[in-house]
C-alpha cells in the first residue's frame, strides 16, 4: 500500500513538531495506518481518491496541532530515582579516595583520588552517552558481543597475565580485566539472544543451554568470583526468559559440576585472613565515625571501601549507601516491569542481578559475613574499568526506561508495527 504525497507532507509536518525524534518512525506508521483507513471509508462512500485523500487529512486535525499534542504525549523521561543512587554512591566513592590517599597511612596505593576523578567523569560522558542511544539497536549485535566476549575470554587465559592470581589481557595502550566487565557484556548478548528463545523445543533449548554455559565456564578459568555472578545471572535470565525449569536445573548442575570435576578444591572456601582486621575497624567505629587515618588492609580502595567508609565517616553514611543500592536495584526491577518489549524487559533484569549481586555480596564481604571474593562495591571502589562499565550499564537502563513504551526494533532496521 503506497503513500499519497498529501499524506506524506502531512505526517512530516506532524513530526517535525515532535522533539522526541526516537518516535518518529512509530508515529509515523500509526498516522499513515488512521489515514489509510479514513481514505478508505471515504472512498467506500463514494468520494473520488482525491477528495478522499483531503477528507482523510481534514479528519485528522491541523498537523500543527498534533504534532504538538503528540509532542506532550511522547516527551523523553528521565529517571531521577536511578541517576541519585548513582550519583550518591559515586560521591561517597570518590570522598573515601580523597581521604584514603590523603588522610591514611596505607603506602603503595598511588594517586588514587585524581584517577577516580578522571574515571567518573569519564563515566558520566559515557553514561549520558547510552542515555541517549537508542539501545534497542544493540539487539541486532547481540550475537557480535557474545562472541566477541567469549574471544576476549579466550585470549585472556591463553596469553593473558596474571597479577595477584587475576588474569588481565594486555592490548598495548591498556590493561583490560576481561572477567570483570564480562558479565555485563553477557547480559547485552544474553538479552539479544534469549529475549524471544524458543525454550519449548528440544534442539533449541539444548543449543541455549550451551550458549549460555561456554563464556561462564571460561570465567571460571579466572576464579570464583566472576564464574559465580556470571552463573547466578545466567540462571536469572534462564527464569526472565521462560526456560522450563528442568532446563534451569540441567544448565545449573552442568556448569556447576564440571568446574568441580576439573578442579576439585574450586569451591573450598576462602580464609578471611582480614577478618580481625575488619572487626576492629567496626568495633572503633561510631555513627558519625573516627580518624579517617588507617594503616592496615591494603584492599581498602577496593574489596573493604565500605569498612574504610564505616571506620571513618560512620554507620550513618554506611546506611545511608546501602539503602540507595536497595533504592537502585529496585528502580531496576520496577522499570523491567514496565518495559513493553522482551529485550529491554530482560536487558534491565539482567543489570538487576548484577548489579544486585555484586552490591549484596560487596557488603556482606565488608562486614565479615562473607571471605573476600574479589567483587567490589559498583560506583565506589576503585578501578577504571568497573567504575566506566557500571556507568554505561547505568546509561543503557536509563535508556530503556526513556524508550520502554516504544515498539522493539527488529533486525532490518525497521520497527515492529504491533
């Protein structure tokens, strides 16, 4: 069904009113489908094609009009409740940097404080940057970052370097912990993928099963940290996607077991050998804190940002950050909820569990529930890579939940008229 030019000028004349220009190709496909049908039920009246066309048009209203009621109707959201945890998080990161620099007796650590700077306002670009991406196009590169990932993962164990039992791959002009931003580029793979999986077939679930299994085995070359967030948000994602739960359980004992089989002692737990160390620091430690000066546990920049943060500034501002990573993790689940189609739905679901996941875990490790596992506090402690990872995570939620009304984009380019 072709597009009379009268049409044409009217719906352009329509969204050029339309700041939103995300919109755009969807306002246009409803406009031309309502004046379609006018035109043909003018027609069946017995108006001649041209004077149908006009009566379609009149029907409609000025486009100036609409385009600016549509304009109402369409303008980008933005979610506070997600960008304040972040900011706060963030701010509470970079004040412990300035003070465990400056203020502490720890020596070897560096010029901490001024590379945090760099890195979070390097983060913010980037996460302004994916705000305004339409990330519904990253589901057409899905199976590009999948594999692209399970070769990083790849070349890290075979010609990677290990520093303090941590495989990092060198590519000249950077140093990269691949197992660390691994599970956030599998979440983008995994939502492209499974979104739409068809679990009810035997040869597909077989092959999901599988997809999902090789780049969480290659972590598990790396250590347990990474192998078991990768594991546990897998898993999520099997149960945001359907999967029968035979399926769960098989991918889960599978990828479980095999590890085990290979390197027997991969599960024993690990000595908390900072143990004493970190109930000292909270046993000193009063609501509005003591002497932000330490001089013992060297990881507190990293894995023990939240004892440091306790000790120097207090329970108060603990509490206060804890409750804002609930705050977060919720917002994520509550904008999974309200997304309308599958990939952003999922996509947000899996930054849910990790995110959630390394915030549980980060703090349970901080006050000695937990051995030191290598998962740091997102936003707050240090290292360039997670902290520009976690940003533009943060960036792609706040995009689909600007755009989590709008129809998903399918692999052509066009979208979906449904």
């Amino acid at each position: 069904m072709g597009m009379n030019e009268p049409f044409k000028d009217y719906i352009s004349a329509v969204c050029s009113r339309i700041r939103n220009k995300d919109v755009h190709e969807e306002v246009a496909l409803e406009l031309e489908d309502h004046l379609h049908t006018l035109k043909e039920h003018a027609m069946k009246d017995g108006m001649s094609e041209k004077a149908a066309v006009q009566h379609a048009i009149s029907q409609m209203g000025d486009p100036a009009t609409v385009g600016k009621q549509l304009h109402q109707t369409h303008r980008p959201t933005f979610d506070v409740t997600i960008l304040i945890p972040v900011a706060v998080i963030s701010v509470f990161g970079l004040i412990s940097m300035y003070f465990i620099q400056f203020q502490s007796n720890i020596t070897g650590i560096g010029d901490i404080f001024q590379s945090s700077l760099i890195y979070y306002l390097a983060g913010l670009i980037l996460m302004i940057a994916c705000f305004f991406y339409d990330y519904r196009k990253l589901s057409r590169y899905s199976g590009v970052i999948y594999g692209g990932t399970v070769t990083l993962l790849l070349l890290t164990r075979l010609i990677g370097v290990r520093v303090d039992g941590i495989s990092y791959l060198d590519i000249g002009f950077a140093t990269l912990h691949i197992s660390g931003i691994a599970p956030f580029l599998l979440v983008v793979a995994f939502a492209g993928m499974f979104s739409e999986w068809n679990w009810q077939a035997s040869k597909r679930a077989v092959t999901g099963i599988g997809l999902l299994a090789i780049p969480i085995l290659l972590l598990a070359s790396d250590g347990f940290a990474a192998y078991a967030l990768g594991l546990a948000m897998a898993l999520i994602l099997m149960v945001a996607t359907r999967a029968k739960i035979h399926q769960i359980l098989l991918y889960g004992t599978s990828v479980i077991a095999l590890p085990a089989l290979f390197k027997p002692d991969f599960f024993s737990p690990v000595s908390a050998e900072e143990g004493a160390g970190i109930r000292a620091l909270f046993q000193t430690a009063g609501w509005f804190g003591t002497d932000p000066s330490v001089n013992s546990l060297n990881e507190l920049h990293t894995d023990y940002i939240l004892t440091y943060m306790v000790h120097s500034f207090g329970w108060v501002s603990a509490i206060v950050t804890m409750l804002f990573t609930l705050v977060f993790t919720i917002r994520l689940i509550q904008t999974a909820r309200t997304t309308s189609h599958s990939f952003g739905r999922v996509l947000t679901i899996g930054f849910a569990a990790a995110f959630g996941i390394q915030f549980a875990t980060a703090i349970l490790t901080n006050i000695g529930l937990l051995p030191p596992s290598g998962i740091t506090m997102p936003f707050m402690s240090f290292g360039g890579t997670h902290v520009l990872v976690d940003m533009m995570a943060a960036g792609l939620v706040l995009s689909v939940y600007r755009r989590r009304r709008l129809a998903p984009i399918q692999a052509n380019g066009t979208l979906k008229s449904s």
